[in-house]
C-alpha cells in the first residue's frame, strides 16, 4: 500500500491527494504537522533528507519526494501525461513554472496568512510576494484566456481580475472526483 506523508493544509499536498482521487489510486495518508517540527524526526529525514513535506512511500521499499515529481510518477501512463513528447514538455513546463514563480510567492504568502499572526518580517515581505504572485497569476491568465486548462484563492489575493482561471478553478471543483484543499 502506498503512503503519502502530508500536511493537510499544503497546496502541494493538495494537488497530489487531487492526482491520487481524480486516478483512484488507493493510497494511506500520514499527516505530518510542519509547524510542529513532525517532518525533522529521524524517521522522516531517512524518507527525505531536507525535512520538509511531501513524500510518496511507494510500496515498502521506495520514496519519491517532491509534489511534481510525484505527480509526473503518478500521471505516467494516464492522460494527464500526455504522450506526445512536446506536450509532455509543456506540462513539464507548468509544473517548473509552478514551483519557481507560483510556490514562492502565492503559497509562502498564504501559509504566512493561515497560520496565525505573520511576523513582523512576513508582514514586510508580504507586498512584494504578493507582487510576485499577480505577475505569476497574470502569466497563468493570458495562457487561459486561450486554452482551457491549469489553482487557489488564498493568500491574501484578489482573484477577481483572473476571470480565466477563476473558470478553470471552477471547472476544477465541479468535476466529480473533486477533493476540497481541507479533506484528506
């Protein structure tokens, strides 16, 4: 049986449980509380080395760390991997843009918002994540403005002007095997 090791609030997590129930693929979940230091035992940093969330215990005798690299293994043969080479690519393409220009900014930002009083330090970065997360927001609107497909309204930002992506996120949650952020 596979194990994820998770933390319920990640989006990283999210996207992987979202694969996982949208292919039917059976999997347990251990809940691992980041903000109480759960990911720095010895037990999980022999699964990953850096400590932090998530990793797939494939079976008893392999791990797969990294949300992408989990969900490429998981989509691989399915159609959510495309079998043509430059498509594969092109979703290749989303996933780094999602872990360089969305991850840092939107999903920082929002884990700062969610889990109690931001410091003072988070509170004077806050503008420029967020400055950061419209112009990544922006790239992923101009792309759906012209196809129908690519996450999350949280984070302290406006989705209101992202009348594209508002559609696919709504598109998202209405198909049937849909799992809001906050279900294991």
């Amino acid at each position: 049986m596979n194990r994820l090791y998770d933390y319920l609030p990640s989006g990283s997590g999210y996207k992987v449980r979202l694969l996982l129930a949208q292919l039917n693929i059976a999997c347990a979940r251990v809940e691992l509380s980041i903000t109480k230091g759960k990911t720095c035992t010895p037990e999980f940093v022999a699964k990953k080395p850096n400590g932090r969330i998530l990793v797939l215990e494939i079976g008893d005798d392999a791990c797969l760390a990294e949300s992408n690299a989990i969900l490429a293994y998981l989509a691989e043969p399915t159609p959510f991997l495309p079998a043509d080479r430059l498509d594969r690519a092109r979703v290749m393409q989303w996933l780094f843009f999602e872990q360089y220009s969305h991850e840092p900014h939107i999903a920082v930002a929002r884990f700062w918002l969610t889990h109690g009083e931001p410091s003072e330090e988070q509170r004077r970065r806050l503008s420029d994540r967020h400055t950061s997360g419209y112009a990544a927001l922006d790239v992923m609107e101009a792309h759906l403005a012209e196809c129908s497909f690519l996450v999350a309204d949280e984070g302290g930002f406006d989705l209101a002007p992202y009348g594209h992506a508002h559609g696919w996120f709504e598109r998202v949650a209405s198909e049937p095997e849909h799992i809001p952020i906050t279900q294991g």
